[in-house]
C-alpha cells in the first residue's frame, strides 16, 4: 500500500473537447521503472505532462506520496523531467545549465528560530557556491562529462547534451525521474549504450523512474513495468514478460514484438477453430462459437515434417530469409481459407517445401475481439440516404425522413478507396493488422468515428482514405423507444 | 570572329535597378554633404567649418549631447514601457494579433501628422509645451519600433525553456528573470538600436511639441540647411558627426551581439 510513490486515478484530459487521455488509472511503485508504450498520440506523453505538471487533468487526480498533486504547479513539484529535445537553456554553460535547479533550492539552515507566538520556525537558506560546485560535479562525473562544464551547450553532441539534461534533472535529487523520449533523436549505437547507463543509474540511484517511447524493444529491456496505451487508454500493465508472452488483446500484440494475429472462434473450453482448424488450447470460459483473435508468436511455431505426428498442420513456404540467429520463414497454410503465418526457427526450409507446423496448447494466446460489428446512430437523412459520422450514406430503407435509427455494418463491407473524394467520408487509417489473410484497419473519420475495417488491400498508419459503404449492405434499424437507453 | 554583347538575365541583373538607385541617391548625396564640409560661402576649401562646430560657437555640441541625452532617455522609456506590453503580447499570442496590430497601426500614419495632431491634443489640453511634452512625443513614435523587435524575439522563445526551468524549482519570477529576459536579450539589443539611432537623429518632433523652444540635433541640421541660414558647410559637418554617430552606435551593439554568439558557441 505504502510504497506507492504516483497514484493516477480516473484521469482524463482534453483539448478543445478532443479527449486525448481516457480515464486513465495507473499506480507506480516507488523505486519502480514503468515505461509508458504506444504509438504517437497515444496519449503517453500527455500522461507524463500530467504527472510533471505542466498539463492538468479535465477531471480526475494525481496522487505523490498520497497528497493530492492535481493542480499543484511544477516548481514545487519533487519531481524533475527529461525533455525529448533536452531543452538546455542556450545562454547558459554546461555548469550553469546544471546548477539551475540547485539555485533555487532552498534547505533550511540548521538555525530553529521562535517566533512571537512560539512557534518554531525553520529558516530557509539558499545553498552555498560551494555545496553548488560540489553537486554539479558530482553530477557530471556521473554522466561521464567530468570536464565539460565550461563548455557552451551548443557546442557538444547530441548524446553529450542528452547526459546534461539527465545530470540537470538528477542534481535535485527528485523522487521521481520524468523522462520523455529521451533517445528519440540518439543514433542507434548511442541509444543502446545510454539505455545501459540509464538502467545503472535508475539501479543505482534507487528513484522512480516513469519513462515515455514508442520503441518496443526500448520497453521490453529497460523497464520493471511495461504500460502500453492506445488512444488515450491503457491496454495492458504488466511487466516486459508478461505483456510480451501474454498480450491482453490483438493490438498489444501487434505492437509488442511479431506476431501472427489470426481470427478463430472458440468451439468449446480448451478447443479453438481457424479457418476451419481445430487446435487444443489452454484458455476457457469463452461463449460457445465465440469469434475471437488467436495471437501465435512466430518463435512459438515449429516446423515439422508432414508426417511427424506432432504436424498440426500442413504449410506451403512463401520464403525463407535468413535472420543471424534464426530463419524468418513465411508460409501459407493449407485449407479453404488459406493464411500467412510467420516463422522463426532455426531449420532451414527451401521455398515451395511442404512443411508440418507445431505449436504448443499454450501458446495460442486467445482473446475476445474488441468490436464485432460496426455500430452507429444515424438519422434518415431523406428517401433512401442515411445521416451518421457526418456523412450521407446512401442506403436502402423504408423509413421515412427525419427517424433516429441505429445502423450495423459488418467489417468487411466497408470499403475503402485510395482517393478521399471518391468514398462518401475521409478517415486517416489509426491501426492496421495483419490477420493472416487480410488486413484488419481502423480508420476514423475528422470528426472521430472509428470504423473497424477487413480489407485485403495494404494501406499504411495515417494514410487518408475514402469510406464507402454499398448501400444493401447498411442494416438500418429504428430506435424504437430512447428509455431503452 | 566579333564578339557580340548579349545581355544575360542572371540574378546579379536584378540588382542593377537598386545599386543605380543606391549610387544615385546614397552614395553621391554623402560625397556632396563631404566636400560641402570642406567648403566655405564662396566655395572654397577650408577648416572652418568643422572649427566652427567643434568650439561650439553655433551652440552645435550643446544641441548634441541634448540630442544624445534625449535619445536616451527615451530608449529607456520606451524600453521600460515596451517590454512587459511584447511580454503580454507574446504570452497571449494566438488572441493577440489585434493588439499587435494596435501597435503597429501609428506607424501607417505620416509622423509629421501624428506629432501635428499631438500638440493639437495638448493644446485642446491646456498642457504647456515643453521638454515634457517632447518625451512624450519622442515615446510615442518611437515605441513601436521596440515593440515589434522584443515581441518577435519572445514569440520565438521555445516554450520548452519555460517549462524546464518550472520543472527545476523555478517560479513565476525566478522563471522571468533566468529564462525569458536573458533569452529576449537579442530583441533588446536590436530594439535598442531600432530606437535610439532614429530617436538621435530625429527632427521636427521636438520643435513642432516644444513650441519652436527646445531644439535636437535634427533639428539643427534641418535649420543649417534652410534657405535663410544657408550655412551648407556647418550643415554638413553636423550630417557627418550624426552619421559616424550612427556607425558607431551600429558598431557597439553587433559588438554586443557577436558576444552573445560567441559566449554561445565556446
């Protein structure tokens, strides 16, 4: 109970009514290095400005210590932040940069004083040149720049000016270390080292350490806790292991590591079917039939001979790619409805061989699908037009003008076309996965509907596409009574 | 084979039309104001002139440190009052661009009819015209041109400076003071030269709000050349004093600026 440093409860944010944070609750640790992982707007970086101060919650509440931090402004914050464009201050040197925050510091001088009323008053002084000196350079030894502090900060390198933020941060010794993105602009090479000193550090300071990517292998090697968000939610907590071995849902997996994500639906409790399959798995409690997404890590498969009995089933290879430590294998089950499965193993295969493929009970990770089926309100716009997500959709209905109704439409009748102006709506593509045979899109529309789309064709994250919906394909029923709601 | 001239329509040929027009009204004016300096009424060469101006027998020096005195002063005050209203105007940009534009709006009028109008009001005013009235003036003209430079520079200032120097203890003061002024220090410097080379050499201001009783360098000049005065060679030594005035005053502000760059780059 006691050992939670930041406790995040219900917190939302929005700008000009665009939510960018979702009720969000989180608790960290003391002594705890949590990354926060998703793409860009996610949401993470939101987060952190919560945390530091810079950005306050529409509603909800940020706890330090257990004191309510909500509105409290940044400078009286125990906490210090690392800045993604590291954020020194120009007209000061290295030295200068660093003592910054010591400058301000006030430490109470040792002197109790009584007042009038007899109340003992703690007297607070500003720290010496010489304790200042002292701190900054013990900051630099420990960033490695022993002999920059003279130094303009225009003139080091990137990963110089990187070590300066961190020991500009680090001086004040702060409970907990804030750092956003702060190997974005690193070189590979320096990143891989400075993500090494950035864990000894957090080892060897023992602070809160609460770090923003969107560099999945950065937050599988560096972090205690692993929160992966997506539009401003949270998907899964948990650590590295975890989210990497059981992702809560196909996005997770997506995100974190390869992964083949395959739609199945659950026969009965430890049996699944895809596309027309029928595995042993160790999940259950899923409805008879339930549609649902399998996730198989491509490590998790092993390549067989056809007639091993351990052959679940029967592949063509696509290819076979050589990888350093293993072979990247593609390959096209055999079946009606025939999928792409990505492999790693260490057999090579040669292309057009029949291969027999293996996977465990247990590393079919199962999950329930987020959405099934596309749900909006509409209005009947006029004769045989549908109003919804700010568009008219021509449709099939006898419904007069002017009904409120409720409209459905399955994944794969939305179609989607390269040029906005020919599809009745735009939308950017917010997601896109690779389900084995076909694409699986969300795209929204500049007024945030999300639609969920199947799509054979490949489109990119933040493409802008045209939506377009046949009209017979549009289920359009009234709303009957609005107390149902 | 001859050698035909063909004109090419290069880049440098854009600048022709403006070099003529530098030569003809820059260039040739200055060589004239600088022989004028060595002439007397009858044309011919001689020293008196610049005796004449340096023993401040016309009252010439007088009027100069009055000018240089004012020019100050008013630089001061410009930058006293102009600095917190950039500020303001910067720091609530995105609403701000109708009040920058109140700013600059006195600038689309003709000064001479700005300054006419003034006294009109001080007149209608009942306020005495005097050294007071000339400050403000001189302010008033000059206030915008140390506006826009500081309001420029804070505008671009990253905001992310801001918030790093919250993020270590800093408060709303601490952050003004070690961050935003010290980062605004280019936009005071280049206010500071767009208002005080123009405020020392500026005419008719001091004369139309003083009522013909306080008289600036400018002003001087302006008389010396007058048809009644006719003293061209005096005239031109003054132009002369104000212009190596001008290249100085140049001169020590990118002297301080190249300071700022260069304790920036060591």
């Amino acid at each position: 109970m006691d050992d939670k440093i930041i406790e995040i409860k219900n917190v939302n944010k929005s700008y000009s009514d665009k939510p960018v944070v979702k009720n969000i609750s989180l608790s960290i640790r003391r002594g705890e290095f949590v990354t926060l992982l998703g793409p860009s707007g996610c949401g993470k970086t939101t987060t952190l400005r919560m945390i530091a101060g810079f950005e306050q919650p529409t509603s909800g509440t940020i706890l330090f210590n257990g004191e309510d931090i909500t509105t409290l402004p940044p400078h009286k914050r125990n906490i210090n932040t690392v800045f993604q464009k590291y954020a020194l201050f120009p007209h000061l040197n290295v030295f200068g940069n660093i003592a910054f925050g010591l400058k301000m510091k006030t430490v109470p001088d040792g002197e109790p004083k009584t007042d009038k009323r007899g109340n003992t008053i703690q007297k607070m002084r500003h720290l010496t040149k010489a304790e200042i000196t002292e701190k900054v350079n013990n900051a630099l030894k420990m960033v490695d720049l022993e002999d920059y502090g003279h130094r303009a900060v225009n003139s080091l390198s990137g990963g110089q000016q990187q070590r300066v933020a961190i020991a500009r941060a680090l001086v004040n010794e702060p409970q907990v270390l804030l750092l956003d993105e702060p190997l974005g602009a690193l070189d590979l090479k320096m990143r891989k080292d400075m993500q090494l000193e950035l864990m000894q550090m957090h080892r060897q300071l023992g602070i809160t350490f609460v770090y923003v990517t969107h560099d999945q292998e950065e937050a599988l090697t560096m972090s205690d806790t692993i929160v992966v968000m997506k539009d401003g939610e949270i998907q899964q907590i948990g650590t590295p292991t975890k989210v990497y071995d059981e992702p809560a849902n196909a996005f997770v997996a997506d995100f974190i590591g390869e992964s083949n994500i395959l739609s199945g639906t659950m026969v009965k409790d430890y049996c699944v079917d895809i596309s027309g399959h029928k595995f042993e798995c160790v999940d259950k409690g899923f409805k008879h039939n339930e549609p649902i997404d399998v996730i198989v890590r491509p490590e998790d498969i092993k390549i067989v001979a056809v007639n091993d009995k351990q052959c679940l089933i029967e592949a063509d290879v696509l290819s076979c790619v050589f990888k350093g430590d293993h072979y990247q294998v593609t390959a096209l089950t055999h079946g009606d409805e025939r999928n792409e499965i990505v492999i790693h193993d260490n057999v090579e295969v040669k292309v057009g061989d029949v291969v027999g493929l293996y996977i465990k009970p247990f590393d079919f990770h199962i999950m329930h699908k987020s959405r099934l089926i596309n749900e909006l309100d509409g209005e009947i716009w006029e004769e045989n037009v549908v109003y919804m997500c700010e568009g008219k959709f021509p449709c099939v209905t006898q419904l007069a003008e002017g009904t409120k109704v409720h409209v459905k439409v399955d994944f794969d009748d939305v179609e989607l076309v390269d040029d906005e102006e020919d599809g009745t709506i735009g939308a950017t593509i917010i997601s896109a996965i690779y389900k084995g045979s076909y694409w699986q899109y969300i795209v929204r529309t500049d007024d945030y509907y999300n639609f969920f789309v199947d799509n054979d064709y490949e489109w990119s994250i933040g493409d802008r596409v045209g939506i377009k919906i046949a009209p017979d394909k549009l289920c359009i029923e009234e709303v009957k009574d609005e107390k149902e709601v | 084979m001859k050698r035909k001239f063909r004109f090419r329509l290069t880049r440098r040929a854009f600048a022709y039309p403006y070099m003529i027009f530098l030569l003809l009204f820059v260039v040739v004016p200055l060589v004239i104001i600088l022989i004028n300096a060595f002439l007397d009424e009858n044309s011919k060469l001689t020293f008196a002139n610049f005796v004449e101006f340096f023993s401040d027998a016309g009252g010439g020096l007088t009027v100069l440190g009055n000018s240089l005195i004012i020019g100050l002063v008013t630089t001061l005050i410009c930058l006293v009052i102009g600095y917190p209203c950039a500020y303001f105007l910067a720091k609530y940009h995105a609403s701000s661009r109708v009040f920058v534009l109140m700013f600059i709006l006195p600038m689309w009028v003709n000064f001479l009819i700005r300054t006419l109008s003034t006294k009109a009001i001080f007149m209608a005013l009942n306020v005495k015209l005097g050294m007071g009235t000339v400050m403000f003036g001189m302010v008033y003209n000059y206030l915008p041109y140390m506006i826009l430079p500081l309001h420029t520079t804070l505008v671009s200032i990253d905001h992310s400076y801001i918030e790093a120097a919250e993020d270590l203890g800093a408060d709303k003061m601490a952050v003004f003071l070690k961050t935003i002024l010290p980062l605004s220090l280019p936009g005071i410097v280049s206010g500071i030269t767009m208002t005080f080379i123009p405020a020392i050499s500026t005419f008719a201001i001091s004369e139309i709000l003083s009522g013909s009783k306080i008289f600036l360098f400018g002003d001087a000049i302006n008389m010396h050349f007058s048809k009644t005065t006719n003293s061209f060679g005096v005239g031109s030594v003054m132009s002369l004093v104000m212009l190596v005035l001008v290249v100085v005053a140049n001169v020590i502000v990118n002297l301080t600026s190249k300071d700022e760059e260069a304790t920036s780059v060591l």
